[in-house]
C-alpha cells in the first residue's frame, strides 16, 4: 500500500467553514493566472526579495495549496486542460502553436468545447483579458470561444513597454496590438498595469450580473521589461536579471491588487470565487526569467515538481475558511468542474473530463482526496510522469525510470526506483494505461516549423 497523505485541511484560526446565510446563486469566478511564475516567488510562499501584498492578501483571505498542479509544464497546453477540464492530449494539444493568422491546424483543436461556453449558457457574462496561446486563426481566438469581451494579444508573449507595433507575419508575435474585442487600440500603460485596469473596469461594469474573468497575466514571463521606476526599487538585488524579473512580479502584485479593490469596492467579495495560479514553473537557467522554483527540482518544460508543481490559491470569503492550507494534491482541471458546479450547470457527458469539483473538499463536506492519480505527459512521451498519493514516477525517454516519495522528499532527491520496485511497477501500469487513452500531438507546433518565432 502507499503512503496516505496526512492531513487535508487545517484551519488556521477558525474552527469551521463558515457558510453564509444565504447560499449565494450564481457566484462570479475569477480566475487569476499568471505565467511562467517561480514557485518560491510569492510572499505566501516564503519569498523574502519579492513583496507581494496583493497576492498575499488573497491567499490569507483563503485556501493556501500545498500541492496544486497544472497538467503541463509551458505554456498553451496547460491552458488548453485548463479551460476544457480535460488533460489536452486526449485531443492532441501537446504544443505551443505556431503563430499563423492563415494556419488552421496550430490551436486548441475546435472539437473542444471551452468552459465559458458553458457559463455563457448558463447565465454569465464570460470576459478574457491578457495572454491567449490557443491558436492565432480566427477558429481559435477567444471571441470564437466563449468570451463575449476579450482584450489583449492572441500569441505566446508580448513586449510590455514601448513596443513598435507590426502587422507583418515575421514581426507579429510578441509586438502585434493589443486587441479590444478583436479591435486594434493603442495601450501607452505598461501591459500588466493595463490588464489590472481593463478587469478592475470588467469587474465594476459587472457588478449586476454574474461574471466570468479569465485574466490571463503575460508576467512574469520574458521579456523582462519592468518600468524604470520599479526598477529601481529593486536596486539591492544584485542578479540584474532576478532585478528585472522581480520589478516584473512586483508589477503583477500590483495590477492583481486594482482588480481586487475593485471586487471589493463593488461589493463583490463575498460573491466571488478567485483562484490564483501560475500556467507552469518558472524557467531556469540562461534562456530563464531569473525565477525561483526552490524546493522543488528543476523548471518550465520537465516534468520533475518545478515543472508543474505551482503557487495555488482558491479565495471565497464567507464561504471558504480564511487562512485554510489544503494538503491533498489538486489539479488545473479542477477549475472546470468547480466552476460549473457554481453556476449550476451539469457537467458535460459527452466527453471525459478529469477534474473534480473541490467545493465540498474545501467547507470539509468531503474529506477525502480529491484524486487517486495525476498525469503528465510531454512531447508526445519523451516525458512522462504520474502522482499516486505520494509517490511519483518519472520516466523521462531513453532513461532509467525515477520513482520519489514526495511525502519526504519534496525536491525529487532520492530516487527509490531500484528500492520500491512494486510501487515503480504499479505507477507504471497506471501511467501506461492513462497513456492509452491519449492521441499523437495532433499539430507541430513552434518544434515543427523551420522559423523560429520573433522571441524566445
Ligand atoms: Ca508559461
């Protein structure tokens, strides 16, 4: 038998959930992500050179994840698990798209049906802002996916400040306009602050009806490109690229804070379900951002624990206890469920989805956890890894197969994969019998073509 994780949920400060009076119909979601985030790099998690007291806030005002996950480690196909609940290789979403306008193959295929369709259905004003990366064609953008307001760019990344706009396909990318509901305008703010602005407005106009916000942050992904005066107040960082990226995240804090005022001010916490996470770990080395995923092992695009092992939040005053920490792993793919559940739609049956509803796990309804097993694959199966309570076995191709009991080990250490060789062997069926249920990536992606994309 393997080891069962201890303790689910402990409430720090208060005995129980505290439920409202009245249940609340139709809760706005606010789902928060940012992109290419180190795991150490929030205040709440024990960063000491980045203050983050927006963020912090959040997560004080509710559910802290000790072991929140995504189902990918970069960037379009742990977005596209996250807004169709289901893991992205069951429909072949294994890339980053190349940026094409003209390609209709490189997107989240559109046999896929998005979660803000569903809530749209279901009664909600559904808005994205921020960072697409689900394809560029006009199948694939986010008007043709659910939102009925959108602002920002359809690519990978964006520059922040002072970049020259162009349409061409070679310089596209990274300095296309910023779109208001598929319009060109013209943001002489840096782009996170003007992201801040754009859902503090979608959250006040709002303020009547239910709402669904998808605010996709670009930051703190590269490039890095704080203003000055940031900058500057992160002079005693020596590292200057840590000085960057950290004037970058101290950015993001920021733009998340003028949102949540603005719930606030509207009247708007204690109907608003907020969670808060990062697309991936945060990327090492040379082509890095200058992030922090300590203690756990390695980054963006492996799938040891700093690969998708993530800062997690869920925040729901008067519903979900304050100052909680939730123990058992969850997943990205919980979000769909957990949303749908709250607007009081059916889940879909057409299709598997992965996730469950975290609700009753969070007021203690259900103490159990949430998942028996999680999944990743990358690259059509170069990499391959699953958790099974505390275990978690990697095998990554042409190498021997890695085994760590995360329970003790959180930074992937020991590898026990000649010591337990039953649990190795049970994890294995497990894995390969999920990787049997998968398609071949169904587009190539930015590997396929012989360009290279305008940015890293
Ligand atoms: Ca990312």
């Amino acid at each position: 038998m393997l080891k069962t994780c201890a303790l689910s949920l402990v409430l720090l400060g208060l005995g129980t959930s505290i439920l409202p009076a009245e249940p609340v119909a139709k809760p706005n979601i606010l789902l928060i992500l940012s992109d290419d985030q180190g795991y150490a790099d929030l205040g709440f998690q024990g960063c000491k050179d980045i203050p983050t007291p927006h963020l912090d806030r959040l997560a004080g005002a509710g559910i802290h994840f000790n072991n929140g996950y995504v189902t990918h480690p970069f960037c379009s196909p742990s977005r596209a698990g996250l807004l169709t609940g289901r893991y992205q290789q069951r429909f072949g979403h294994e890339q980053n798209p190349y940026y094409d306008p003209n390609d209709h193959r490189e997107g989240l295929p559109v046999t896929e049906t998005l979660l803000p369709q569903y809530l749209r259905q279901a009664g909600y004003i559904t808005g994205w802002i921020g960072k697409w990366h689900l394809g560029a064609a006009p199948e694939f953008r986010p008007q043709a996916r659910g939102f009925m307001e959108t602002f920002g760019f359809i690519g990978g990344g964006h520059h922040y400040l002072n970049w020259q706009v162009e349409t061409n396909l070679d310089g596209r990318e990274y300095n296309v306009p910023i779109e208001r509901n598929g319009v060109p305008v013209t943001v002489t703010n840096h782009l996170t602050l003007a992201f801040g602005d754009e859902g503090a407005d979608f959250v006040r106009r709002h303020r009547d009806q239910p709402w669904f916000l998808y605010l996709a942050f670009n930051a703190p992904h590269t490039p890095l490109e704080p203003t000055p005066e940031r900058l500057a107040k992160f002079k005693a960082i020596a590292d200057p690229k840590r000085r960057k990226y950290a004037a970058q995240v101290s950015l993001l804090d920021d733009a998340v804070g003028t949102v949540l005022t603005a719930l606030h001010e509207s009247g708007q916490d204690q109907r608003t379900l907020v969670f808060f996470f990062s697309d991936n770990g945060g990327p090492l080395g040379a082509t890095g951002n200058g992030s922090i995923n300590l203690p756990l092992r390695a980054g963006k695009g492996t799938v040891y624990e700093g690969g998708m092992h993530v800062p997690f939040v869920m925040s729901w005053p008067g519903t979900l206890p304050a100052g909680g920490e939730y123990n058992y792993p969850v997943s990205s793919l919980d979000v769909f469920p957990t949303a749908l559940a709250l607007a009081g739609a059916p889940m879909p049956t057409d299709k598997i989805h992965d996730g469950v509803n975290l609700l009753p796990y969070l007021t203690g309804a259900n103490t159990n956890a949430p998942h028996d097993e999680l999944f990743w694959r990358m690259n059509g199966g170069r990499q391959i890894a699953a958790r099974v309570e505390d275990f978690k076995y990697i095998h990554i191709r042409n190498q021997p197969a890695e085994l760590y009991n995360l329970g003790n080990d959180l930074s992937e250490k020991n590898d026990l994969a000649g010591v337990k060789t039953n649990e190795l062997n049970q994890l294995e069926g497990k894995v390969n019998k999920w990787n049997s249920q998968l398609i071949p990536p169904a587009f190539p992606g930015l590997a396929g073509h012989s360009k290279p994309p305008a940015e890293p």
